[in-house]
C-alpha cells in the first residue's frame, strides 16, 4: 500500500495532502525502507541503526526547495490527468534523492570548513560521539541514493538518465583560494556557475523533464542556460548571506572570509578597492583570527558591498527575465518563475 493511498475496506482513498506534506510523508517510508531490513542479524543492525540516525539527523531540516521542485516542475510539464499515483510517488522519491545528494554534500563540506552550525544544530562532525565518522557517513547518504532510484526507477525508461543527472553532479569544483594573490576574478564564476547551480536548479527540472517524456537535448540546454544563471545568482546570494546573515535565520556560522573562500564578496572587492586596501585584505583574509575577520567585514562595509550586492539581485532578476522569454518558448515559464520567486530576496 503507497503512503498515498489509505485502506477501508476492499477499496482505496487517495489522501488528500499538499505536496509538501506528502514529501514529509516520502521521507519516513524512505527511512524505513533503507534500514528495517535483516535486523536478525545483530552486525546488520547496528550498520542500519547508524544509516538511519544518519539519514533523520542530516537530511530533513532544510528549506527542500530541490527536492520539491521535482514534483513542483512535473506538475507544469504534465496535465493532471497524466499525474497518476506512481508517477507522483516516484517524483517525490526522486527529489528526496536530490535532498540527500545535499546531505552528502554538506556533511562532507562541513568537515572541510571546519563548521560549527547547519541548519540551527550542530553539524554532524560535531556531535558527541561522531567526530570524522561522519566522512563515513556521508558516504553512506550517497549510496543511498542509487539503492533509491534503482530499487523505484529501474524500470522507467528515463532511469539512465537520472543516473547519468547524479553522477555528473558527484564532481564538482573547488572554491577554496590557495592565495588571495590569484586572479581570483577569472575563477569564481566558473566555481559558482556549476558548483551548487547544477545540482540545486537544473538538476530537479531536468529529472522532472526526463520523468515527463521530454528528452530532447536542445531543450535541455535551454532549460540548462536559464537555470545556471539563476544558480549562479544563489550561489553570489549564499555568499552574501556567510558574511552578512542573520545566524539565527540562516542556521549556520559564516565562515568563508577565515577558510579564505573564492567569494563574490572578496572577488568585488578586490576589483573596487585601492592598493592600500588590497594589502589590508591580502593580511586578513583566510586567517582563523576573529580581530582579522572583523577588519574584513569593516572593509566590505566601507566598500558599501550590501548596495553593491542588492544593486547586483535586481540586475541578475531582470537578465532571468529575458533569458526565460527567450529560451523557454517551448517549455511553461512557470517551470523557471517558480524557482525564482524562492531565491530572490531571500534572507536564509
């Protein structure tokens, strides 16, 4: 019986739940089916015990814009009547894959930055108990995914291409500075273009796209071109949001300007400011000393980088609008405005 579905009987009612709660239903059948397997035997057990503190720990908690997006894009790309119970199902199996694709990524990136909060807890790392384990885990969120999708999609014509989605995605680029004396100019847009902007926009409308039938790669690319650019604003905005965010709002510590981050902040910065600027950044920035942070903060603020940065929001909102009116013609323009109502203006 579907988590959709509830019995009476010899006949079934559809439940009848926002897209939202039936992905919060999604998750606890995922958590079971992960873990509630052969826990006769007591070494099995304990590895599936651990997979699901894992699993309830660090995935949930988020916004789940991505994974939300699958079902939100399937259902401007199919008419209702095309939207069965399976497809709906498997659409919102597929965005929690996209969800712990997330996971996996953060778990591993909190270790590397040395984090301290996610998501208004500590970071798994940071748990007692835990500690460099938790490289392990994410590991273990990754597989997870492919059990998913294998175990639900196998049989679906697009299966090979959402494999071929999540493992393009599995190799992205780095953004830490090994050097503020880099022209670091010429790489931060490349990083932030294909960093988070793959695998949080254009990787939840391509599945849903694939799922509906449309697999012609010239739309693709169209869909791809406007939401890459609208990654790479989110991307510029969660930078904006490590410096200056509330924690209480974001859930998390900033801590790009001491891992010495290739951040839109520092690469406008040093585009704007004068010689003797730039040497005051150059013996600031990327060192864990909290009176050398603040002297960067003051910095951006006497470059005025907030104007800067909201001057930048409503620039990137007006080319959205023209890349949507130009390579959308085929495809519903609600598909890319519903994403953009999400990010532009957000504060976490």
């Amino acid at each position: 019986m579907s988590f959709l579905d509830t019995c009476n009987g010899t006949h079934t009612k559809k439940a009848l739940l926002s897209d939202s709660q039936l992905f919060e239903a999604q998750f606890q059948e995922l958590v079971t089916e992960l873990t509630e397997r052969d826990l006769a035997d007591p070494v099995l057990a304990d590895a599936l015990n651990r997979l699901r503190e894992v699993l309830v720990y660090n995935a949930p908690g988020g916004k789940r814009n991505r994974g939300l997006s699958v079902i939100g894009s399937l259902r401007e790309l199919l008419p209702p009547s095309q939207l069965t119970q399976d497809i709906v199902q498997r659409a919102l199996l597929v965005g929690w894959c996209i969800e712990l694709l997330q996971a996996f990524f953060l778990v591993a990136d909190d270790i590397m930055d040395a984090s301290v909060t996610r998501r208004g807890q500590p970071c798994w790392y940071k748990k007692d108990g835990i500690g460099l384990e938790a490289i392990n885990d994410s590991f273990l969120l990754e597989a997870s995914i492919y059990r998913l999708l294998r175990r639900h999609c196998r049989d679906q014509p697009y299966y090979v291409h959402l494999l071929e989605l999540f493992t393009e995605v599995l190799y992205p680029p780095q953004d830490r500075l090994t050097s503020t004396e880099k022209n670091i100019a010429n790489i931060v847009y490349p990083i932030v273009k294909y960093k988070t902007a793959f695998y949080s926009f254009y990787l939840p409308v391509a599945a849903a796209m694939y799922m509906a039938g449309i697999n012609s790669e010239e739309e693709h690319n169209n869909a791809k071109h406007i939401l890459l650019e609208m990654g790479e604003f989110f991307q510029i905005q969660d930078d904006y949001l490590d410096c200056y965010g509330d924690p209480a709002v974001t859930g998390k510590i900033g801590t790009d300007i001491q891992d010495n981050k290739c951040s839109w902040l520092v690469v406008t910065a040093m585009e704007i400011m004068t010689p003797e600027q730039r040497a005051e950044l150059e013996a600031c920035y990327g060192r864990h000393d909290e009176a050398k942070v603040e002297k960067v903060k003051a910095l951006y603020n006497t470059l005025q980088m907030p104007t800067l940065y909201h001057k930048y929001e409503d620039e990137s909102y007006q080319r959205l609008q023209k890349l949507i009116a130009c390579h959308a013609q085929n495809l519903p323009h609600l598909v890319f405005l519903n994403f953009a109502k999400k990010i532009y203006k957000r504060n976490k």
